[in-house]
C-alpha cells in the first residue's frame, strides 16, 4: 500500500519524504486554509521534495473553469494529480485530462456506483471517504470493498485511494481489503508506531544495557 500524505504542512512532508514513508501527497482548499499560505507557492514547495504524486484540487465547478484551473496546476511538476470533484463536470475534466496524460484523482466518493463511474471515465485515483460515512452510520470499509470488488472484476487500472482517514485502524482494514493507497494526516502515520510492547521491550533492553556498564564505540 503506497503511503500518501493529506496535508499542506511542508515540515510534516519533508520529515515522512526523510523516513522513506511518504509515496506522494494529497491536499484540499481546507488544508491550504489551515497552513495560511499560498496554495501555487505550497504546491511548488512540496513538489521539491518528493517525486511522487501531488493531488493539488480545482475550485472551478464548471468544466471550462475546471480545465483552465487545471491548465496552471499541471504547469507546476510533472508530477502534478489534478483534483476533482465526482459530478457530471468533474468526469467530463477526468476524460479530457487523462487522455491528455495528466493524472486525475476524482475526490469525494460515497459510493460503488460513484466510484464506477470515474473508473470508466480513466480516473488514476478514486478517492473514496471512509471517515465521512462512518459519520453518518455507514461502515466507510464496507465502501472500500465494494469498490474492490467491482474494480477487480473488471480490470480497472484506476488506484482506490483511501480518504478521511481518521485512525490507524482505518490503515490496516485497507490495506487488508486491498486498497491501493491511503492518504492520511501525519499524526495517523505516526500513530501507527505506537505499541506498548514496543515501548516496555526498548525500556527493558536499555535497561539491561546500562547494567552491563558497556558502551558501543
């Protein structure tokens, strides 16, 4: 499962790049209110750190508006995804960039059904939001193998991409289902290193080095 950072924050970026655990970045206009800064300048500082690929997201809801907002956001890296929203509009984008060569991640999945949709329209990425539904009552997982299945049974190279990710439980139940990626908050990821078992062994071993008075160089 590729590791995909949801966040604007470039210190949090660089740090995961530096840990060999960061596959490429996504962000929204809420993480770019939350970091305060330009989104263009963002964008750019992000793709000097990491080759992978970067979701930077159209604000247009229109299908002109989208291409033109789409035309500057690819011009940054070649490693630019452009960001969609799953209607009518968003789809008709999805086909036109991605005959164009242009990766497309289409945001804002609730559904199989949506996530069929964007497949047929040559989406790289299906973003679906598992935290969202389990908001509203629904198990978000239960969505991720829907669109697993439906995927695998017909041969759709489009990416599951999971999305509102909100615990490292939300992790490791994809990545069991076979979701291609995940997209989380920095803290989520260094929430997964957590154990206690981790903890008590290394305060155990140190504690048995100190008594042997020995040192290491």
């Amino acid at each position: 499962m590729k590791f995909f950072a949801d966040t604007a924050d470039i210190a949090d970026i660089r740090l995961l790049h530096d840990s060999g655990l960061l596959d490429g970045v996504t962000t929204n206009p809420s993480l770019i209110k939350k970091a305060g800064r330009d989104f263009i300048e963002v964008v750019k500082e992000i793709a000097t750190i990491t080759n992978g690929p970067i979701s930077a997201e159209v604000v247009a809801l229109d299908h002109d508006g989208m291409m033109k907002e789409a035309e500057v956001l690819r011009k940054i890296a070649d490693n630019i995804a452009i960001k969609v929203p799953l209607t009518l509009e968003g789809l008709k984008t999805c086909k036109a960039l991605t005959d164009d060569g242009t990766m497309v991640n289409v945001t804002l999945c609730f559904s199989a059904n949506q996530a069929l949709l964007a497949a047929k329209a040559g989406a790289t990425y299906i973003s679906p939001f598992v935290g969202r539904h389990d908001d509203v009552g629904y198990p978000g997982m239960e969505l991720i193998a829907d669109i697993r299945l439906v995927y695998d049974n017909y041969d759709f190279p489009t990416q599951i991409l999971v999305a509102s990710v909100r615990s490292p439980v939300h992790v490791h139940d994809a990545a069991k289902i076979g979701a291609d990626v995940m997209t989380a908050p920095p803290a989520i990821i260094w929430q997964m290193f957590k154990h206690p078992l981790t903890d008590n062994g290394i305060a155990s071993f140190l504690k048995d080095w100190e008594a042997t008075g020995q040192k290491i160089g």
